[in-house]
C-alpha cells in the first residue's frame, strides 16, 4: 500500500524544512505504521513501553533546512513531560553510508528506553496504545542478514510485549467472560432468625475480552475482591450468569487461569531463581522436561526483570529480602508460568510507590496484549497507571456505576452533570464519586432540584444530599443510560478462532508433576526453607548452652551408691522430657504458619496432600535430628555414662525415637487446631501431664490414671533410658546398679515394649494429623 508521507503527517501538524521531494517519499503501511522505502534500512523496532511517560512526546520544532550537512553535526532535542532522549536528525535524513544502520539502532535505543511511543522517521509521534498489537517493523528493501541470509535478531532492541510473546510461545485459548446480573450473598454471623443474609453485590454486569486489561475499581468494601473472586471462580455466586467462551465455569478451566492474592504468600527463605523454579517444576506440563521447566522459570525471571535479584532472599516481616514490587513481580510470575489465559489480581499494587506501581502496570499490560485477559482490582491508582487500562468496574456499595472504556469514565461522568472543579486525578475523582464525595464536584441538576425547597438556594454544606443520596443517584443514571446497552452486546455470541489443539488441551490433566517427582521437589524445598530456622544461631546456642550446664552440673557423676544412681537418674529424666518438649513445640508452628500457603498451592492443583504430608514431615527429620546429636556428645562424655559404643549407639537411638514421636504429636496438635495460641496452649497441659506421669516424680499412679502413662513417650523414652545405662543382663551380675532398689521397683524387663510403644506413636500421631490435615484444606 502506497500512501504520500505528506497525508499521513498532516492530522499530527506540519513541519518545516521539509522539500516537496522528501514529503512526497513513497512510503509502506505495514500493521499501522509508517516508515520510508530505503535502500539500507535496518529493522526497526518501533513500540516501546514506558513505565515513566504517559502523557506524549512534544513534536519536533523544526527540521534543519541544510538536509545535505555531513552525518553527526547538528543534533536536536525531542522533549517528553518527563524523559529526553538525543536524535541525530542527519542520521534520519541524509542518504549518507552506513547512517541508514545508525539511524535504527538510535530508534531502536530510544524505543527500548521506556518512553512509551512510537518513533516514525519522519519525525511525528503516536501513542503506542493507537495500535492494535505488538508491531515490528521492516522496509520492503530492508535487509540485515548476515553473510549467510540470516538475521540475526537483537532480543535486547526487541519490544517487551513481542519478548512476551516469544517466552510463552504455547498457543494460548482465548477466553471471553461475560458476566450478567450478578448478585452475591453472606451469611450474616451471630444472626440466628431466618433471612439473615447481606447481599454484597446487587446485579453486576460486564464482560472481558483477550487482550485487555479490565480494572475493578471502588472504596474500600464496595465488592472489589467479592467480584474478582466469583469471576475467578474461587466463589459461587447467588443468582446471575457468569460464562466463560459461553460456557459455565468448570474444573478443566483451573489450569486456564492465574490468580494473585493481594497479600505475598511466598516462603521467605528461598531465593527469586528457587521460588519460581519449584513452581516450574510442580505445575508445568510433565511432557516438558526438568531442563525445560528450568528455562522457563529463567525466561519468567528476564521478562519480569528479575534478574539482579535472583539469587536474593525473598524476605518477610522478620527477614530482609527483595522489595516489596519485586515481592509483587514473583507472585505474578508464579501464575504466568503456565501460560494462562486468564490471570487476576488482587490489589496488586497495594503498599507500592507510584512509580513500582505503574511498572507492575506496565507488566500487566504486556500480558494483556500476549492474548490473555487480565483483571485486577485496584484501590486508587496514580494518573499514568489509571491510563493503562482497557475497560472500568467503578463499584460502590456492591452496585456497579460504570461500565466501559476506561478512557471515555469522565466523559460519561460529564454527560450526567458530574465535573471535578480544580484538577484532579481521574481516579480520584472516580473514587470520590463513588464514595458519596461530591465537594470539588459540580453537583447534577438532577440531583440538585430533589433537595430544592422552594425558593431557597441549594447549599451543599447543610442541606445538600448525603453519601447514600450521592450513590442512589449515579446507580440510577448508569442504569438508564449504559446497563441496558451493555446487555445487549451480551446478547451476541462469542466466535472463538483457535486452534483445534488447544481446547482439547485444556480438558487434558498433563500438567503437574508425578507423586514421586512431587514428594522429591517438596522434600527438597522443605530442607532450603527450613534449614535457616533449624540452624539458627539462637537454636544451636539454646542446645549446647543446656548441653555444658547439664554436664557441669552432673560433672563425671558416677552410679557407684544407689543415691548417686538416683542422681544420674535424674539426668536421664530431664533428657527425656526435653527431647520431647522442644521437638514438638516446634512442630507445633509447621502446618499453621504454612496454611497460607497450602491453600493457595492446593487451590491450584499443584501437589498432592500426601506428597506436600510427607515431603513436608520428612524434610524435618534430617534437620531435626542434627542437634540431638550434638546435644549427647556433649553430655555423654561430660556426664560420663557408660563408655561403650554399644550403649552411646542404644541412647542416640532412643533419644531419635523420643524426638519423632513427640514431633508427631506436635503435628496432631497443630493440624488440629491451626491456631498457634490455641495449639500451644493444649500442647502445654499434654506436656506437663506426660512429664508428671513418666515415672521420676511418682511411681504408683492411680488405675484411673494409668492410660496417661502408656501414651507418654516420655515414660518410655525414661524407662528406655535407665534400661540402657543400668539394665542388667543376668540377675547373678552383682553390679550395684542391679541391686538398686530402685532399679529393681522399677521392673524395666527387656524394653521390646517400649521400642514398640515409641514407634507405634511415630506412625499413629502421623497419619492423625495427616486425616486432620485432609479435613482442614477440603473446608
């Protein structure tokens, strides 16, 4: 198609300098944009997204009227309202060698800077949300292969939105939600009459379509997350329709869609590169391979500009990490590893800075335009973010008050009379409507002649109309002007262009992992994050600090005098009951603190309970078991026990089997209540009930009180104990331990019973809190 470049310049103004001959250079349309035919053109990439710019680039004053000046000497100045690039307009001009190759890396340089605008040649400047999709440039005479006929592309010069594209290369199946009076009811607790129930959506309706970034906007309890999470399908809904292609939500569309909470659940310490790698590996296809998996984390980690911080922690309240927008950007790329063809967020740019915000805008933008459906919830964004969106929610109350193109909100507005007196935000403006807040606002005449009273003059300050008054209004306008129209372009059938092998794709259950190959990625994970808290400087001082006063205080202590005997056995006592106090407080923690966690990775298919139970379970044993060690060979050898590897072997062992036995029930006590306060409390009266009835401080219990002693494993770690250190192997010994008569009160037998005791403990309190654990993540 052939165009004069004269025609396409006139609606941007007219530049002076130019001759008849170089206005009338034949020019190519291709996708939009024009560029002129030469010789030795290069590619040009010609969109560049901007986090910074949004308002437009000022046009060029005027062209140096010497179009024949040597290559480099005159240079002019293009200023946008907040960014400057230098471009050597001789370089654009003059046919001189090799300028032509200059001239497009310097256009490609100043659209890979982020100044949000096309570049044409001649020097006029378009917004790039003017067109359609991603473009990339090429004159019909262009040639940069190599020596061989191949190009050679430069990702670096590349668009973000093409870089986007080539990273998820997997089709995509585009997705069209439309959603028709939608209503939404709670329960209203502490309630018992019967109707008790607040509706907290009244009717919404709406639709989205790939490609587009739809934001939900509105005061704070106006529906926002309510309707985000029924258009998700988190969440039933009461009455109305909500289709997807058409069609009602099912289960196969859980793989077809991506959603961010609003607060960052994410494991503190594992680093960027770890977090999403996992992620990778758990829920991308199994017909990728571990290596391709990898990649694809890595490619998520470049586009999401994540590279500097990869190997850094990602951080929580107690530890220090990344930021809170790269925090931000490793949530959104834990979804968008799958490719998928609807993502949503929550407040995704809560706590953020304005500039943070607008590039996590920027991101959801580049998303949108890879063929997916992007919608998100936002509070009140900054000017430049609020222009980044396609279409608008304003909610209030549960009401909807606008539907449509964000960039015709103030427009509508304007039509029924509302118009900000000074300058203001767009978004503020929207969100003081919303909230009732009309001050700084001309007030509709409509709304203004329901408060006149007579002759007397409307005043806004005393008998002007109130919040409810103000929202009653705006949900009465929307729905005579724009409700109507809306549902009727529901009306129209949805026609769906995509390959055949993408549908049936999404019924498929390809993704995800094997149970093996789940049970090893979450044993491997559970070791990377928990390690930190195992070996903490606190924990291992807490340990050896009690290892050298216990051995200081029993100093090479002997059992030669039954009174002594009794002294060491108070040694062993206290083993045994912190062997089984400190593992099982601190199991207490596991499942409460990861609650978070398992129910977002859960409501994803991500893993199954049983891989998450015991990659979980068995990724604290090795951890667990460490410090024991340590523990005993300090005390051991101070205390001076038996000196024989035999019995050393026999006591460590014991000592494990005391450890994995109370962390079972602290895992029980955990599942079972999932509130740390409430669990701590329960596990110390279990604790002290054990302690009292092990067998140190009383020897007869009551027969109504004896099962207490059968399920400590204290009284049987105690009893294993005392077995090893002072059991008699033929009653003739003569040893004075033998003796003893309170080794021989205590009747130890050969400890097959208490070995059998401590392992059924080990598997019983494991499999109740696994059933316990099942129940929790099905409610």
């Amino acid at each position: 198609m052939e165009v004069k470049k004269e025609h396409i310049l006139e609606p941007y103004g007219s530049f002076e300098g130019i001759d008849h001959e170089a206005a009338t250079t034949p020019w190519t349309v291709k996708d939009a944009i024009i560029v002129p035919q030469r010789k030795s053109c290069s590619k040009i990439s010609s969109v560049a997204q901007d986090d910074k710019d949004e308002a437009g680039i000022s046009r060029m004053k005027s062209f140096d009227k010497n179009l024949e000046s040597p290559v480099g000497k005159k240079i002019r100045k293009a200023k946008s309202l907040s960014a400057q690039f230098l471009v050597n307009i001789d370089e654009l001009i003059n046919n001189v060698p090799g300028s032509y190759d200059q001239t497009c890396s310097v256009l490609s340089r100043a659209s890979s800077n982020g100044l949000g605008y096309s570049f044409p040649l001649a020097g006029a400047t378009m917004p790039s949300e003017n067109f359609p999709d991603v473009l990339r440039l090429q004159s019909p005479n262009c040639n940069q292969d190599g020596e061989n006929g191949q190009s050679e592309p430069d990702h670096e010069d590349e668009p973000d939105s093409l870089r986007w594209k080539q990273i998820n290369s997997e089709p995509v199946l585009p997705i069209y939600i439309k959603f028709q009076d939608v209503k939404y009811k709670v329960s209203v607790k502490g309630v018992k009459r019967s109707g008790s129930e607040k509706y907290i959506l009244h009717g919404i309706t709406g639709s989205i379509n790939p490609g587009e970034v739809l934001a939900l906007m509105g005061p704070s309890g106006g529906g926002k997350t309510s309707l985000l999470s029924l258009l998700s399908g988190r969440v039933k809904f009461s009455s109305g329709t909500i289709t997807y292609n058409d069609q009602p939500y099912t289960k196969s569309l859980k793989t077809r869609i991506g959603f961010v909470l609003q607060d960052d659940v994410v494991f503190p310490h594992l680093t960027v590169k770890e977090t999403l790698t996992y992620a990778a590996l758990l829920r991308l296809s199994s017909t990728l391979t571990r290596e391709q998996k990898k990649e694809r984390a890595m490619n998520v980690i470049s586009e999401l500009g994540l590279e500097r911080c990869q190997d850094t922690l990602i951080g929580g309240k107690f530890v220090r990490g990344i930021s809170g927008g790269e925090r931000k950007r490793v949530c959104i790329g834990n979804e968008i590893l799958l490719n998928p063809s609807l993502l949503f967020l929550d407040e995704p740019t809560s706590g953020l800075d304005s500039t943070t915000a607008l590039r996590i805008g920027q991101i959801l933008n580049n998303i949108a335009k890879a063929g997916k459906a992007v919608v998100t919830t936002i509070h009140q964004p900054s000017s430049r973010l609020f222009h980044k969106f396609d279409r608008l929610i304003l909610l209030s109350r549960g009401s909807s008050l606008y539907f449509g193109k964000a960039s015709e909100a103030m427009m509508y507005f304007s039509s029924i009379g509302c118009n900000p007196l000074i300058a203001m935000n767009p978004s503020e403006f929207l969100i003081d409507l919303a909230s009732g807040n009309i001050k700084d606002k001309s007030v509709p005449s409509e709304l203004e002649d329901k408060f006149l009273q007579g002759s007397k003059r409307f005043e806004k300050k005393n008998g002007g109309p109130s919040s409810v008054d103000v929202q009653e209004f705006l949900v009465e306008a929307y729905e005579v002007r724009l409700a109507k129209i809306e549902e009727r372009k529901l009306q129209k059938p949805v026609i769906i262009q995509s390959e055949p092998d993408i549908e049936g794709r999404s019924n498929s259950r390809e993704w995800g992992a094997t149970w093996w190959e789940q049970f090893s990625i979450l044993f491997s994970r559970g070791l990377k994050e928990r390690r930190h808290e195992y070996l903490s400087c606190m924990r291992v001082t807490q340990v050896i600090s009690t290892a050298v006063i216990i051995g200081l205080l029993w100093w090479h202590s002997d059992a030669s005098t039954p009174k002594r005997l009794q002294d060491q056995a108070g040694l062993l006592f206290f083993v045994s009951v912190f062997w089984g106090f400190f593992p099982l407080f601190n199991a207490i923690f596991t499942f409460p603190q990861e609650r978070a966690m398992l129910a977002k990775e859960r409501s994803v298919g991500m893993y199954k309970l049983s891989a998450y139970f015991l990659g979980r379970t068995t990724s604290d044993l090795p951890l667990d078991l460490l410090l024991p060690i340590v523990f005993l060979l300090i005390v051991y050898f101070m205390v001076g026990l038996k000196l024989n590897f035999a019995s050393f072997s026999l006591t460590m062992l014991t000592v494990f089997l005391s450890v994995v036995a109370a962390q079972g029930l602290g895992l029980t006590i955990g599942a079972a209540f999932m509130d740390v306060k409430k669990a701590t409390t329960v596990a110390s009266i279990i604790v002290m009930a054990f302690m009292l009835s092990a067998g140190f401080f009383i020897q007869k219990v009551p027969l109504f009180m004896v099962w207490v002693r059968y399920i400590s494993f204290n009284y049987h770690t105690y009893r294993l104990l005392l077995k090893i250190q002072y059991g008699c192997p033929a009653p003739t010994s003569g040893s004075s331990s033998c003796e003893s008569p309170f080794i021989r009160g205590l009747r130890l037998g050969e400890g097959e019973t208490e070995v059998g005791a401590l392992m059924a403990m080990v598997v019983v309190y494991r499999l109740l809190a696994y059933l316990l654990l099942r129940r929790i993540t099905k409610t």
